[in-house]
C-alpha cells in the first residue's frame, strides 16, 4: 500500500509506478517492433507468459457484480468478448465481441419515449421523444394501443430526433385504423 496522496513521498511513488508501467509496455513495443523475428525462435508459450497475466487484469472481476447491477449488457459484452478469447484467439474474440456491443450500442441509440396528456375533451395528445427506429417498435406500438379507441388521439411527432421508414409506415397504419389522420413533424429526419 503507498502512503497518503497528500503526503510528498506518496505523490513520487505513484508517479514513479505509472512511469514504470508506461516504460515496460514501450518496452515490450519497441522489442516486438524492432526484433519481431526473435519472437519466433522462442517457445509461443514465452509470450503467452507476458500477455495472459496482463489480458487478466483487465478483465474486472470484482466489478462483474455490481456492473451486472447497472449495465447487465456491458457485462454480457465482457464476458462474449472473454470466453471468444479463451476459446479461439484474440483477433476471433475481439471480432466475436464486437457483434453483441454493436447491437448493445445501437439499442442504446434507439431509446424512444412515449408521453402521454390528457386534454379533457379535447382529446389525448401522444408525443414521441427519442429515436423511432424498428428497434423499438414493439413499445411504441404497445404504448399506441393501450390509449382508449373512444377517445380521440392527437400525435405530435415533433420530439423524435429520428423516425425511420418503419416507424413512419407503422404508424400510418395505426392511424388509419383508428381512422384518424396524422402528419410527422419536420423536425424528424426519415
């Protein structure tokens, strides 16, 4: 354990370590780089030796539980991306963990909000904030239907940043079986 940060001795110790860590790697860099041929003549295991131990550390095992808590796809992702790794090699499971943080990234960007008001009899106004993208389509349908067929709906699509080609032709059925008419805002880009 270092000492306290405030203390002076505290505060070189640790800029020391971080120097040190930063030297080994480009150390090991400038090896692999200049001497890549002796690489070879030693056993794979050798640098298997260096790289597990330090591919290891980064994977936080203490802070699985608590992730899992908060951001259960960021654990998913770590743990396609670790046992990619383990089973084939590192170029498969980098690759192999790119596909399920792609999809986590691209449900992320599509989060869609649907708020609902109540005007009296002046009917129900429906506003669509966020991204309408397939993705979320089920739960803007859901929210759609769940609002009462005797009343009548106003849609204000001014809030959603984006609307896609889906979104747009789902909605325009919804619409025409309620028999109403609606328009999208020009603030949404198709």
């Amino acid at each position: 354990m270092l000492p306290d940060s405030s203390d002076g001795l505290g505060k070189r110790l640790r800029d020391q370590l971080k120097a040190s860590r930063v030297l080994h790697g480009v150390w090991l860099l400038l090896f692999a780089v200049v001497v890549p041929g002796v690489l070879g003549v030693g056993p794979v295991a050798a640098p298997a030796a260096l790289l597990v131990p330090a591919g290891c550390r980064l994977v936080p095992v203490r802070e699985v539980r608590v992730l899992w808590r908060g951001h259960r796809g960021e654990v998913v992702v770590l743990v396609v991306t670790a046992a990619a790794i383990v089973v084939g090699n590192l170029f498969e499971g980098v690759l192999l963990g790119l596909a399920p943080a792609v999809a986590k990234a691209a449900w992320d960007a599509s989060l869609v909000q649907v708020e609902t008001e109540d005007g009296g009899e002046a009917g129900i106004v429906v506003r669509v904030l966020g991204h309408a993208t397939f993705l979320r389509l089920p739960k803007l349908l859901d929210a759609l239907e769940a609002l009462p067929r005797d009343r009548e709906v106003r849609l204000e699509l001014g809030g959603p940043r984006h609307l896609d080609h889906a979104c747009a032709a789902a909605l325009e059925g919804w619409a025409a079986g309620r028999g109403q008419a609606w328009a999208a805002s020009g603030r949404a880009t198709p």
